[in-house]
C-alpha cells in the first residue's frame, strides 16, 4: 500500500505543476506528457483517446549496437542471420588482453552508428562456438557479413588496426 501511495504521488503531479511547470519538473517529464495531461484536465474522456496519444511513454530499451550472445540459437539469429555487419568478440572473463580490447572494439562499434553490430561470446559459456568456429586462442575477432566469415584476427590491435579492419568489412566510410 506504501509503495502504491509513493509511486502515486511521484507520478501524479498537482494540477498546478502541469500548468505552469517548474525547471524541476520539465527536466523530470517531457513537454508531450505535459501537453497531454493538459488536455486530460480539459477534454472530456471520450475525447481524451482522439486528441492524445498515450502511447508518449516509451519502457522498452534502445537497439544496442553491442550485445553479448546468450546461446547458440541466439548466435544464429543475431549474428549469422543479421543483414547487418557484426563483429564477433570471442573473449573470457580471465583473459588480460581481451579486457583492453573490448572497450576498444566497443568504442569503433559505436562510432558507426548501427551500420555494424558486436556480439560477445565468452568461450567459457560457449565452447561449441568457439570450436564451430575454430577459436584456439582469446581474443579472437571475426568479421562476419551475411552469415560468413570475411575476416578475423587473434591478439590485440590498436585502433588504427582495428579501423582498417572495421574498414574492410563495411566500407571506407569511417
């Protein structure tokens, strides 16, 4: 009941915050919540479904770039059936260098912006992967693009090397 009566008043606003918010209260809420909880207090309710979208409020995450695989199913789907690039980081959570260079990859992932995904097995989790594969030591990068192997590399690279690599898979574009 406590918890109710909490989340009530953090999300129920008085009707004077909604007329004339505070600095606060538009950092908190965006300007479409406050529009249609205007609306709310004046429209009548039939009218409320026509005039404003409820559908403001978004609780699902944003498409990552960088996802670590769960299973071998899952490897199917999202790397070996992307449409887009993905770079396979084959990695273990003991392993020294593949710690320097995830962050590293991550980092030349995300400066694409979704023109090329990253997938992070871990060989102790996944030694089917890794075997199907032929990853005989960590780190141990591949290239895929449309379900193949284009290219890989073992060790760690610096970025220059990693953006040749990222270069060739998708294009001098960088």
């Amino acid at each position: 009941m406590a918890q109710r009566l909490f989340w009530k008043r953090v999300f129920s606003p008085s009707v004077k915050s909604l007329i004339n918010p505070s600095p606060s209260f538009s950092t908190f809420y965006s300007r479409s919540i406050s529009t249609c909880a205007l609306q709310a207090l004046k429209s009548p309710s039939s009218q409320l479904n026509a005039q404003c979208n409820l559908r403001q409020i978004s609780t699902s995450s944003p498409c990552r770039v960088t996802f670590n695989v769960q299973d071998a199913d899952d490897f199917q789907d999202r790397v070996v059936g992307s449409e887009t690039p993905v770079i396979v980081d084959f990695h273990a959570q003991w392993c020294g260098p593949c710690k320097i260079l995830a962050p590293r990859l991550e980092k030349m992932v995300a400066k694409q912006q979704g023109k090329v995904f990253m997938a992070k097995v871990d060989i102790d989790d996944h030694t089917d992967l890794a075997i199907e594969y032929e990853v005989s030591a960590v780190p141990t990068v591949l290239a895929m693009k449309n379900g193949d192997v284009v290219d890989r590399f073992v060790g760690l690279k610096d970025e220059d090397q990693l953006e040749a690599f990222l270069k060739k898979l998708i294009g001098p574009q960088l």
